[in-house]
C-alpha cells in the first residue's frame, strides 16, 4: 500500500458511523428467529414506492406495483401446488425481470428457490437440481437447450414448467408444462401473512450453488436474514431512492442477485438490468438507463479497459461503483479514465461469515473489517496444506504484511453477523469448519483465501488456497474438470489446476493428460469438453505426459505443474492450446504462445 494515501477525514468517518446505524437499525427486524423476511421488505417496498421504477430491463420499466403483483400471481400459483416453507424450487433463467419475480412469489409462500447456473448442462446441470432436491423446476424458454440436452440424463421426478422469453411462445419440451398459462388467473393481490406465518428470517431463501476445493458445485444455504444485509457495501456507499444501479451480473450469483436487488429494494431505487455483460454497450447502457452506481467483478474492468475510447465511458452520472476483484495494476487506470468518482470493494464469499469493505477508496485494498465482525488472519503452509500451531495447539495469527488464511468465527446471536449456514451437504459444511483454533471448543469458517494485513487495519488479496481457480468471473473446480475429462476414452489420468495469462485476470485452465494411447485426439477432446463443460472451465490448455509427476505421498505436484506454466520453449512435453475457431486442440508452438502472450488469442 502507498504510504502516502490521505487517510479518511473526520467527516467521512462520522457519515459512515451514520448509515452504518442507520443499516443496523433496519435489519434488526430481519435477525435469524425474526418474522421480517424478503416477502415482507418487498410487500413494504410496494406500499412506498409503487409506481416507481424497480426495473428496467430491454427498453421497457417495472414498477415496484408491478413487480409485486407479478410475484402475487407466482405465490398463488404455488400455493395452489401445495408448496410452503421447507419446499425446494429450482430457478433457471437468464437475467431478465421474471427471474426477480419467481423467486419473490416462491418467498411469500415460504419457498426456497434454487439458483441455478444458466451456464451448465450435462452432468453438471443434474449435479445442481440433484443436491437442491427439487421437486419442480421453473425454466425460461432462453435454457430449454440444456433441459433438452440432457435427453435420457433427465432426473426423475422433477416437474418442469417453462416460463416464455418475450412475446414468442415457449417452446413444447416433452412433458413441460406452460408456466404462463397456469398464473394466467392467479390473483394479483398479496397473499394472506398467514401463509407464512411459521417462516423465520434465519430459514432458507435461496440455494446458491459455489464451488469448493473439490468436487461439483455445492448448495450453500442463503438466508432471508443474510438477504436482508446483501446490499450493505452499495448502501453504506451512499446509493439512496433516486439512484438506478446498473446489474450486468448473473442474478444467480450472491453479488449480482442479491447485492445488486437488496440495496435497491432497501433503498427503494431503481435496478437498471442487463441479460449479460457487453463490454462495447456498457457505457452506451449507463448514459441511456441513467445509471448512477454499478456493480463490477474484476475481469469486467479489465474488458471495459480493452474497448477503445468513446465519449460515452466520461458521459455518466455515476458516484460510484461496487465490486470485488479490481487488481491493483488497473486500479488507478480503471478509475482515472472512467472518471469514477468512488470505487468501493470488498471481499466475502455466498457461503462466508466473514466479509471486508473498502469505503475510504484505498487503492488495492479490499477493507477492513465492519464494527463487530471476528476475522482473523493465521499462518497457512501451502505445501503441506496445514495451519502451523502453536506449543498450545493453536493456530498462530499473522504478523502486518504476513499472508495468512483469512477465518471468521462461528457464532449464533440476534442479528445475521458470525452465521455460517453451511451447505445442503453436511460433510462439505464440516470441511469449511477449522475447529479449536484460538481456545477449546471455537469453530471457526475457513475462506479459503490467503489476505495480508497492513498496519493500518486494511487488507490485501493475495490468492485462493487449494484446486479451485478464477477463470471469466466463475470459480471452477479442478475436480469437476478432470473429472468430466477423465471419461473421454484414451484418457488414463487427467490433472486441472490453472495458470495465469499476462494481461488477464484470474487463472485459464490446464489439464495435464496421461494417455492410454499414442496420441490425443484434439477435435474429439474439444467436442466432449464443450459438450460436457460450462464454456469458463473448459481448458484452455492441455500438457500430454508420459506418467504423472507425484510426490512421495503419491500427491500430484500440481504446485510444479502451475509454476511450469504452458511455454512450450521451456517444457518438453506436448503443449496444445484450444483453438475454438478451429474445433480442435491445436499444437501450440512459439508463434501460437506469443499471440497469447500479446493478446491476439484469447480463451
């Protein structure tokens, strides 16, 4: 961190100090046993704010009226299905203002709904709906490929009903049932509180789906309580009822569906929508949707940094942007040539009990810690995959500019802070959960992530521990990846980790193979991994061994496999690159890396 950074004024303080209370104060109502749960905050938004737009989205608006009479007409539906609280729904929609309005008709029955990764199909897809134990499945029209594409693969006993895109028809997909038609009559009004009335805030609201160190996505328990206290970053920040935040995020993730949703219904402002992030339309979006505030994941800016200049990128009203992963070497660029007033980031994750906030617009730091929240920074031995203890047997703190895993304690009380709600799965909550680690019997959340700390209080990325990579704004699991290719014949033994590509945030994948054969097919590799993969984890290379490197425990060196990188000039093995333009896994050669390296090819 440069020392030289102003350190916040009194005033700044003091105004935070403000909304800070002011925040606490509105979610006291939403603690785990309370009774105010996200029906309610949007039942309430529309009594205050009705004719005012919640949503704009492809040319036309949503008032808040609306939305709540949409998600009435969801409730009722469901209501005459016989589904309350502990049912499971799964979601599958593009982002559009429907998928807003599903889920909040499934939350005023007590309903829990499964959000379900637009970008997966195959094995993947079944993984999801499998884990939620969903019964019924509410699938847009825009995702009947991937239903469609499961053919003898489709789960038993899920009940699909499709929800049309648009003014088209959806399309017939075997025994599905038109959404449409069915809430075509159901009534408008609010349903009676009743319905809900043995719903608690702590119960579930959504299932996201997040990928750990290993194995397929896991269903992590998302609480109305933790719904309730989503949109804190982008309040605290200042956003209010006259601001239009701009979502180009997927609203299946935590940070686009619930950061981005929360801060607008608690604020009563407006959500300017987008399906999908564009680069070269995103400023053209901010000027037209008067779009005030947005929210950003770090590859997002390093696109927008690659668009050629246009008047539009310094036309704005924006005040300020929210978001996590804005390296510190575009920083400064990002915020001087987009003429950003306020960058706010942050660090948290779906399933954490711990989070970080930068509101003092320290360049590179993800914040500090909020008033009352326990996380810690102890020693972690990335070789051995171990917490070092001390002569007691507990974990050692790291010393300022130490890196460290960064934990936060486990704790029940009245409000939302310290909760960790664990997974679907008991055995993936266990290995999130470092116990005795200050005193005997502490719990504590591991995050997975490595920080350091400077001596002001304010922390620092530094990387994620164990398999599971960044790649486009997913995180992907190495396992899953290997996994999926290890079915493909002429594969013996197949090794995923990711390795980082000048200029590009995150890591790309690259799976090191141990053929059964003589040589690998590269056009029957790239079909199965496009068929089986979400386009973000698809390797981008692939490293063909004699046998694979182990260590003396029989472990993978996938340490020495990531340093090692994909220059073919400094490894003796094959190295080959996906060349999608192609179809196939292409050699890659000097010339192919150094168009990499430049930019000229990308994953």
């Amino acid at each position: 961190m440069p020392s030289d950074q102003a350190r916040p004024s009194l005033a700044h303080r003091l105004l935070i100090l403000w909304r800070m209370i002011r925040f606490l104060a509105g979610s006291l109502r939403s603690g785990p046993t309370g009774r105010f749960t996200a029906a309610d905050l949007i039942e309430r938004s529309a009594r205050r704010r009705g004719e005012h737009a919640f949503v704009r989205f492809e040319g036309r608006s949503v008032s808040y009226r609306e939305y709540n009479e949409a998600a009435n007409q969801i409730a009722h539906w469901a209501l005459g299905r016989g589904l309350g609280r502990g049912d499971i729904v799964a979601l599958m929609m593009e982002n559009r203002p429907e998928f807003l309005q599903v889920w909040a008709g499934l939350a005023k029955v007590g309903a829990t709904t499964a959000l379900i990764n637009t970008n997966l199909a195959g094995r993947g897809l079944v993984h999801a709906l499998e884990a939620a134990g969903a019964g019924i499945l509410i699938l847009g029209a825009e995702c009947a490929h991937a239903w469609a594409g499961l053919g003898s693969d489709v789960p038993g006993g899920i009940e699909v009903h499709v929800l049309r895109d648009g003014p088209q028809p959806a399309p017939a997909l075997g025994d599905a049932r038109s959404l449409d038609e069915e809430i075509a009559g159901c009534s408008r009004s609010n349903p009676p509180a009743s319905v809900r009335e043995a719903l608690r805030a702590g119960d579930s609201l959504f299932y996201i789906y997040t990928s750990g160190t290993t194995g397929l996505p896991k269903a992590a328990r998302f609480s109305h309580s933790r719904f309730m206290g989503g949109g804190i970053y982008a309040l605290l920040a200042g956003f209010g009822r006259h601001d239009a935040f701009y979502c180009t995020l997927p609203l299946y993730h935590t940070v686009g569906g619930v950061m981005c949703v929360n801060a607008v219904l608690r604020a009563g402002g407006t959500l300017a929508l987008r399906r999908r992030f564009s680069a070269s339309q995103f400023w053209r979006d901010v000027v037209d949707m008067r779009v005030t505030a947005f929210q950003y994941i770090g590859e997002m800016c390093r696109y927008l940094l690659n668009q050629p200049t246009t008047p539009l990128e310094r036309m704005h009203q924006l005040r300020f942007c929210v978001g996590n992963g804005l390296r510190p070497d575009i920083w400064e660029e990002f915020q001087g040539r987009f003429a950003i007033p306020r960058i706010v980031e942050f660090y948290g994750a779906t399933e954490s009990n711990v989070s970080l906030m930068n509101l003092d617009n320290r360049t590179g730091s993800v914040g500090k810690l909020p008033f009352g929240m326990d996380g810690r920074l102890i020693r972690y031995d990335v070789e051995s995959d171990t917490h070092p203890r001390d002569a007691d047997g507990h974990c050692i703190e790291c010393a300022d500019d130490e890196p460290g895993e960064l934990i936060g304690k486990i704790a029940t009380g009245k409000t939302a802070a310290g909760r960790f709600e664990g997974y679907t799965s008991e055995e993936a909550s266990a290995r999130k959960t470092l116990r005795d680690v200050f005193e005997q019997g502490d719990a504590w959340f591991r995050s997975g992530d490595l920080l350091r700390r400077d001596a002001d209080g304010y922390f620092y990325f530094v990387d994620r521990i164990g398999d599971t990579f960044r790649w486009k704004g997913e995180n992907v699991s190495t396992q899953e990846v290997a996994e999926a290719i290890s079915v493909l014949d002429g594969i013996e033994l197949c090794t995923v980790y990711g390795v980082g590509i000048p200029g590009q945030d995150g890591r790309a994948g690259m799976a090191a193979l141990v053929l059964a054969g003589d040589k690998l097919d590269g056009a029957a590799l790239h079909a199965h991994v496009t068929r089986e993969l979400p386009a973000y984890a698809r390797p981008a290379f692939v490293r063909v061994q004699d046998e694979p490197d182990l260590t003396g425990t029989f472990k993978l060196r996938k340490v020495d496999l990531q340093r090692e990188g994909f220059d073919p000039g400094s490894i003796a093995d094959p190295i080959l690159y996906r060349d999608d333009a192609g179809g196939t896994y292409a050699p890659l050669d000097a010339a192919a890396h150094a168009r990499i390296q430049t930019g000229s090819i990308r994953f």
